[in-house]
C-alpha cells in the first residue's frame, strides 16, 4: 500500500496546491513513485501540472462516484514525473450526488485501495470541512498542515486538528497529524520567527525541520504549468522543497506509514 498523505489546511491562501505539487516533484526526483489528487473543484493542481482541466476525459468526479478507476483517469504530469488524478468544476457537483450514496466518506478510500503502483499518494484538499475534504481524510493516514507564521493561522490550525480528530476517532483509526510545515516564510519578519518559535515550542516534532522560505519562482510555476523544483531547480524554494522531500522519506522510514494511536498535537495556543 502507498502512504497517504492529505495536505490541508481549513484557512485559504497558504500553499496547499504548491506544497503538493512541489513534494511530489521533490519525491519523484528521489526516485518514489507519486499520484497527485486533486480534490478542489477549481482545479489548481491539475492546471499546475500543466495538464488542461477542461479537457479532462475523466477526473476525480468520476471515481468518486465509481464510473471509472484511478488507472483509466489518471494523468501523466510528464515535467514532475508523477501521475495525477486531474479534477475540474464538475467536481463542485459531486458533494450533493454523493449524499446519497453508501459508503459516501468512504469513496476515495475505496478507489485508492485498488492504486497499489505507488509509493506515495499525495491529496491537495479544498480550504473546507466538506464531503470532499472528509473523502482525503478517511483514505489517508497522515495529515501534512502548510501554514504561514502569522497570528491568525494559529486559530485555523486549532480547528484543523479538532477536525482531525473527530475523523480519527469516528471514520479512520488511521489518521494522525504528520507534522506542520512552515511556509512562505521571511526571516527578516520578526512577528514570523516569534511564531515560529512559538510552534517549535509548543509542537516539538511535529513541526518540520525544513522551512519554505518565500520565493518568487515558486509563484511563478504555476502559469507555466510546472511544479516550482522542475521550473526553477536553483531557487531557494525548489531547494527547500526537495530537502522536504528527503525529511518526509525519513520521518517515514523511521516512524512507519501507519498510526493507530490518537493524534498527540498538543492543546494550539489561543
């Protein structure tokens, strides 16, 4: 079984799609075998992976609902060397047609499942607690939280975990908080390493030891449709992302792809 991964966090605007698109690459260029879902209906990662959204033959909206397979959907992301499986606005549909279906948190789980020829999955989750984000989460094991270091982004982390929580104990034994990653991050701000330093205090290792420094490259990628390690190697960001990459390889290497116990984040600092 691959190790699945959910990136998410409930607050907009902090780098989910390019923390994604950016590990993928990085795995891939390690060697690891990496499906990229996309579960957001406006589609980012699939058009960041240079892949046009609106000519999708199949997409994420068609496992979800069962009428097609990972393998006949997927698409090849040829610049980062990983798969994705695409999505576009019929996917904002899917949550009413999934009401009513059996098993409906459990739709991506089921298909994954049968996606054995991967080393790594990978899900960029919606900035929302709806049906599709609770799809990533009952099918990953680990949750990886991309947040800026700024004051608000303490209090979307808190709703986060509770979330994270609530699906552990009622819909996946599995699920745990991987670890949070710091990103966009300027040194030269002082409020930035005040809460830097404020979640290494209270979060230990649960916050990576790698940083993802602000880069203009790495907001560049997108509209080119290549992931910020393959359009800029030499940047700062790409670097980072690529040093994320070997850190998550070790973390897992060392701690196992499953979790059975209870999500250990401490109480988040209000």
């Amino acid at each position: 079984m691959p190790r699945i991964f959910c990136i998410a966090n409930q607050k907009g605007g902090v780098g989910k799609t390019t923390t994604t698109l950016n590990l993928a690459a990085g795995l891939a260029q390690l060697g690891q075998r990496v499906l990229v879902i996309d579960l957001d209906p406006q589609g980012n990662a699939t058009m960041g992976s240079g892949i046009d959204k609106r000519s999708l033959a199949l997409s994420v909206y068609d496992v979800l609902l069962g009428s097609a397979g990972i393998a006949e959907a997927r698409v090849r992301c040829a610049s980062g060397g990983f798969d994705v499986l695409g999505a576009n606005r019929e996917l904002a549909g899917a949550e009413i047609e999934l009401v009513s279906l059996e098993r409906r948190e459990q739709r991506l789980r089921d298909a994954v499942s049968a996606a054995a020829d991967y080393d790594f999955v990978l899900i960029d989750c919606p900035p929302s607690l709806s049906l599709l984000t609770l799809n990533g989460l009952c099918c990953a094991q680990g949750v990886i939280v991309p947040m800026q270091c700024e004051y608000f982004a303490l209090e979307g982390l808190s709703d986060l975990v509770n979330t994270i929580k609530q699906v552990h104990g009622n819909l996946n034994r599995e699920l745990q908080v991987s670890g949070l990653l710091r990103v966009m991050y300027d040194a030269r701000i002082t409020l930035q390493n005040q809460v830097s330093e404020q979640l290494k205090a209270h979060f230990g290792d649960k916050v990576f030891d790698t940083v993802i420094p602000r880069n203009v490259r790495l907001a560049e990628a997108p509209s080119y449709g290549q992931p910020g390690v393959v359009f800029d190697p030499a940047s700062k960001g790409a670097q980072a992302f690529v040093a994320f990459a070997r850190e998550l390889l070790q973390r897992v290497g060392a701690t196992g792809s499953a979790a059975t116990s209870e999500p250990s984040l401490p109480h988040v600092p209000g």
